[in-house]
C-alpha cells in the first residue's frame, strides 16, 4: 500500500486565500484525522471521521476552516480566508485495522506545510 | 484536563550512549500510551502503543514501558539513524482511538 497520500506537499499563500488540502487514506481504513502542528501547540486534533461522517470537530479552530469527506478514499480541509496564524503543517492520518477492529495505530501522510503571507 | 509532558526538551547522545526519555502523563482513564517517532519533514511513525502499567515492548534498540503515572522510552546503544523527534501521546478512555492528546516531543539527535 502506497500510505496516506497528502497533496499539496508545500503550500505558500497570500493571506486572505482559500487554500484546500487534499488526503487520501489507506484502502481500508474506516476513519480518517486531520492534525495541525506548530512548534507552538505541537500536535493537535482538528477534526475526525468515522466511515466517511465527521464525528468530533471540536479542535477546528475556528468557521474559516471546513473538511469533508465524500468518500471512503479522499478528504479535503479547506481554510477560508486564510490568515498568517493558519501557517503551520496538517497532517492526514488513518487508523489501523485488524480484521473488523479498529487498532487504535495512526498513520501519518507526510504532511502539507502552509505558509500564509 | 488530560496533559502530557515530556522530557527533556532535547537530547545530544554519542553512539553507544544509551540514555532514556520520559513521558508523564494525566489522563482521566487510560486506553492506551503510544511512542511514535517523527523524522524531519516527514509525519509522525508508530513504534509502540501500551495499555497498562508494567506493560513493556521492545524494538529493535527502543524498549518502551508504563507505569501509572510515566513512560519512558530506553535506547539502547543508539546508532546516528536513530535520530529524530521522538513523540508520546495519550488515548483516554472516554474518546474514539485516534483521538490523542501528544506530547511536544524529544528530539534526539546521536553522533557518530
């Protein structure tokens, strides 16, 4: 399996762009993160999905930013109008899975790093 | 509130050294402690996940362990390439796996 696919690798905006990102998770894999971090915050959860549902976000920052998921093998996080502080790398990652159980291992695309202007 | 500090912030070792990183925790209910190891401009990695304490895993020159209150995570004889960001992160009982609450990281960094 090729891992969790993230695009763009690198994306340098002007503030008050609309940026997408984009994931693909692993084949089979049934729920899908989006994490940001900051040499700041570290590692933080923005949003989750169960089966193509967002389930929790609670960690999304803020109504500029939304995610979806239109099905099983894409997600995108959008941040609209982006702003300097949006400046950081978001990470997609999928969860393990062991026969039907969900294994409780994240794995990690290798990141889209954001700079907002 | 869950929280998770780690520590030391940084760590410069010689090949060979071996030394250990700590990771302690407060969660209200453990599910689970994981260690993933994060190289520059890549994501973070999975090694080791924990469920309770005097539980230990080894790989490779990583052992990792738990007690109710910490973790550490033991190199052993470390070798250059196992320089990088190591990260510790919890998983409390009350949320959906995959929900972690992570630590800021040790970054490691092994000389020849």
């Amino acid at each position: 399996d090729a891992g969790v696919i993230q695009s763009p690798r690198h994306e340098v905006t002007e503030m008050g762009q609309e940026v997408t990102l984009r994931c693909k998770p692993i084949s089979g894999h049934n729920s899908l993160f989006w994490y940001r971090q900051t040499m700041m915050r570290g590692l933080e959860l923005l949003i989750y999905f169960n089966n193509n549902v967002p389930i929790d976000d609670s960690g999304m920052p803020e109504d500029r930013f939304s995610a979806k998921m239109p099905n099983a093998s894409f997600s995108t996080l959008k941040i609209q109008p982006s702003e300097p502080r949006d400046s950081a790398v978001y990470f997609c990652a999928s969860i393990g899975r062991r026969g039907e159980v969900d294994t409780g291992e994240l794995f990690f695309g290798e990141g889209s790093r954001l700079t907002v202007l | 509130e869950d929280q998770v500090t780690q520590s030391p912030e940084a760590l410069r070792l010689q090949e060979g050294e071996s030394s250990s990183l700590n990771c302690s925790y407060t969660v209200s209910g453990l599910r689970g402690l994981f260690w993933y190891r994060q190289d520059p401009g890549k994501g973070p990695e999975f090694l080791f996940t924990l469920y309770s304490a005097g539980e230990e895993k080894e790989k490779e020159r990583l052992k990792a362990t738990l007690t109710k209150k910490e973790s550490f995570l033991h190199i052993t004889a470390p070798k250059p390439e196992d320089s990088a960001t190591y990260l510790c992160a919890v998983q409390p009982h009350t949320d959906s796996w995959g929900k972690l609450q992570f630590g800021a990281g040790t970054q490691v960094v092994v000389t020849p």
